[in-house]
C-alpha cells in the first residue's frame, strides 16, 4: 500500500469508466431537459448554433425510438462542447431556482398569517417592524375577523384577505426580513 493519497486520474491514466458513465448521463438529462424546452426558452439558453440545431431537430422528431435516438445523438454533440455545459446548466437552473423562491416566500408569508392570526397583537408588533408599510388597524381588524370565522367554522374568507394584505406589504418592502430572524418567544 502506498503512504500518500494518489488522484485516480494520475495514477491510472483517465478517469474511471463509472465516472465517464456518470458523466455521460448527466448530459444526456441534460439533453433530455433541452429538447422539452419550448422555442421561446430555448432562445434564452446560451447554445452555439450546431447545438441550437440540434436541439431543434430532436424536436421536431415525435417518433419516440427515433426521437430517444436524436437525443442520445445530441448529448453527444453536446459532450463534444464541454466548455458550454456550465453556462447551459445555469440557464436551465435558473427558472427553478426562481420558481423556488417564489414558493419560499409564499410559505413564509402562510407562516406570518398563521403566526398573526395564532398570537395576535404580538405577532403584528412584530411583523410591523419587519415590513412598516403594513397597515396595523387593517391588519388587527382581518386578525379579529380570521379568529371569529376559524371559532364559527366559517370559511376562511378573512384569513385569505390577510395573506393578501401581508403578500402587498412583502411586495412593497425593499428587505423585508424573513421569518426566522426575527426573535421569537417560546414561552
């Protein structure tokens, strides 16, 4: 055995074949992942024109052996232009990763009205320091109403007003803090 760490690169040559493999497959989602694009997002992915072309003709082929065939042949190509994969891959992410943070946002603004609605005029201290363009009678007043209809087992027409009144102030504030930095008492 030898004492030192060698790179399996270094000692064998290349690399391994399971790494080739991976690699491999990893284009090929990703090939995979630009043939579902429809044209108007395919025009936001940074492609040389060989690629773009390919692109477009494994999706214009619908037969599914042939088309499966096109897309094997464009990952291909595509591993042939290494260099473009990462600017590839962040256009690709790019759209999730918003998706991604609209869907955060959302559930922090679902956790300031449970939270609103669960402590009352604490939480609106609280929020109110958070977002200072939120209007506090209107929010005490959806609060009052929110916890009468959940008591009454009214449908929650006052909670939905005070997720949309919370979703205005988050649009309107420059930095609104989340959440989980704001002190929270767990008494």
């Amino acid at each position: 055995m030898h004492d030192e760490k060698m790179d399996w690169d270094e000692y064998y040559g290349g690399p391994s074949r399971s790494m080739v493999k991976r690699d491999a497959l990893d284009v090929l989602v990703l090939a995979k992942e630009l043939a579902a694009l429809t044209e108007r997002e395919l025009m936001r992915v940074p492609l040389s024109d060989a690629l773009r072309d390919q692109v477009l003709e494994s999706q214009r082929i619908t037969a599914n052996i042939a088309h499966k065939r096109q897309v094997q042949f464009l990952a291909k190509q595509m591993r042939k232009h290494e260099d473009e994969l990462p600017a590839i891959r962040e256009a690709l992410d790019a759209p999730k990763q918003e998706r991604r943070r609209a869907a955060a946002a959302l559930h922090r603004i679902e956790e300031w009205r449970d939270r609103l609605i669960r402590d009352g005029d604490e939480a609106i201290n609280e929020l109110l320091a958070a977002l200072p363009s939120a209007d506090r009678q209107q929010l005490r007043q959806l609060v009052r109403t929110a916890k009468a209809e959940a008591a009454a087992d009214k449908p929650p027409a006052a909670a939905r007003q005070l997720f949309r009144v919370i979703q205005a102030a988050y649009g309107e504030a420059i930095e609104p803090r989340p959440l989980d930095e704001i002190p929270q008492d767990d008494a």
